[in-house]
C-alpha cells in the first residue's frame, strides 16, 4: 500500500467489505452482521472508511454523545460526560496493518470532533478477550483508562478517553469496576 489511502464517508456498497474486514478482525471488535453495519451506518455520527471509491482497507464507526445509540461502552460515558466522539469501532483489513490507516482514522475522528466542538474522543479496549496490540496503539495516541466495565456478553472493557484540545483537564470520568 502506497501512502495513506483518502478517507471518505462510507456508501452503502462499501458495507460488505467493512463487514469482511469485521470479522478478520474480531475477536478485538465485536463481529457485525452485514444487516447490524447497515443499522449502524443509517444512525452513526461518524462511518469513515480508509480507501479509494469501491476499495477499503479500514473503517471506523463513531457516535457523538447526543446520539440516539444504546451501546453499553456509549451508555457508560454518556452518563458521565459530555462533549464527546465515541469510537465504537475501528478496524484495519489485514493486508493493510501497520500502515497507519488507524492512526489516520483517529487524527481524522479528531478533526472532526473538534469541528463539532467536542472535547474528548472516547473509545472501549478489550481487556478480556485480551487485546494488547489496540491497549499500546491508544496509549500511543495519548488514551488513558478512565473505567472499566464488564459487558452483557461476557467482555471485560478498558474504557479510555483523550482530550482533543491539546488542554491540561484530567477526565471527569470516576474509575469503576461496572456500569
């Protein structure tokens, strides 16, 4: 892959290549049926992907704290902050790792919060199923754990955050075990 490939707005026909890249890439994101990445792509605040027209590499997929969302990583920050982008799900085909798309994603999802006038980015880590390779990427982009929360399906979630204004406060998120 040569250079960081354009990220764009998802369309429709894009879904079952996202869909392919889903599941090569759980168990570190939840599998998504290609019905659920429509659903989500219809209510999502943010469905980029990574890729020319008709190509795509990576996908993220991000709600805005207002969203109408009842994802349970969501859930928890909602009740404890405003003013934030939660990245529900990212994801980079195979063939494509390592070469920077998720780091363009996320400076991406950045940009785009603080054009909202949002101030934080948040997002949910696996700590079990374990998930180190995505726990030293968010900790390399400036997330820290702020929380945890053990899920309905049986997860163990970091739930982490990262101020985007480049600002000193700490989270206002309070560390807890479950929701």
């Amino acid at each position: 892959m040569r250079g960081i490939p354009p990220i764009r707005d998802a369309v429709r026909d894009d879904l079952p290549t996202v869909a392919a890249i889903n599941t090569a890439a759980a168990p570190g994101v939840s599998l998504l049926t290609l019905n659920e990445l429509e659903d989500l792509w219809h209510r999502a605040t943010a469905f980029w992907v990574a890729g020319e027209a008709n190509e795509v590499a990576a996908y993220l997929i991000g709600f805005a704290d207002t969203a109408a969302y009842d994802g349970e990583e969501f859930g928890w920050f909602r009740a404890r902050e405003a003013g934030f982008l939660h990245i529900d799900q990212v994801a980079v085909a195979p063939s494509a790792r390592r070469a920077g798309l998720g780091r363009a994603l996320y400076a991406h999802a950045a940009r785009a919060a603080q054009e909202r006038t949002l101030t934080w980015l948040t997002c949910g880590v696996n700590l079990r199923p374990p998930n180190p390779e995505s726990l030293r990427f968010h900790a390399a982009i400036g997330f820290r754990e702020v929380g945890r929360l053990e899920t309905r399906d049986g997860l163990l979630v970091s739930l982490e955050q990262t101020l985007l204004d480049g600002g000193t406060r700490r989270p206002t998120c309070r560390r807890s075990r479950k929701r």
